[in-house]
C-alpha cells in the first residue's frame, strides 16, 4: 500500500513539474506526506495530537506557504 501511494504522489509531482511548477513549492508540498500519516493516526488509531505536534504541522505548513510566494 505505501508503494502504491508514493508512486502516484511521485507520478503527481512529476507531472505539476512538467506543468511548470517551480520546484521549490513542488517538491515540499510533497514532502508533507506526513500530515496524512498523522491525521490517519489520529483519526483510526486514536493517537493523541500533542503540542509540540501540532505546532509541528503548523511550521509544516508556514513553510509551504512561505514557499509558494
């Protein structure tokens, strides 16, 4: 299952590149794979979401915002 994700995520990043996405902003936004981890544990498997978590994601997530201006 994890191939088959990061093969199409892969295959998606490509193809934003070929698109003309800058890969400064494509590259990390792929990256925050993460985040989906995280939530599904969340979510499934009720793992608790710290502090230092979500002030975790939140960094994650300024910095792709940051990226893309």
């Amino acid at each position: 299952m994890t191939g088959c994700l990061k093969a199409i995520s892969f295959s998606l990043m490509l193809f934003a590149l070929r698109r003309g996405g800058s890969v400064s902003v494509v590259v990390p936004i792929v990256q925050l794979s993460f985040l989906v981890t995280m939530i599904w544990a969340t979510l499934f498997l009720r793992e608790m979401l710290t502090r230092s978590k979500l002030i975790g994601i939140l960094f994650a997530i300024a910095a792709i915002l940051s990226f893309s201006f």
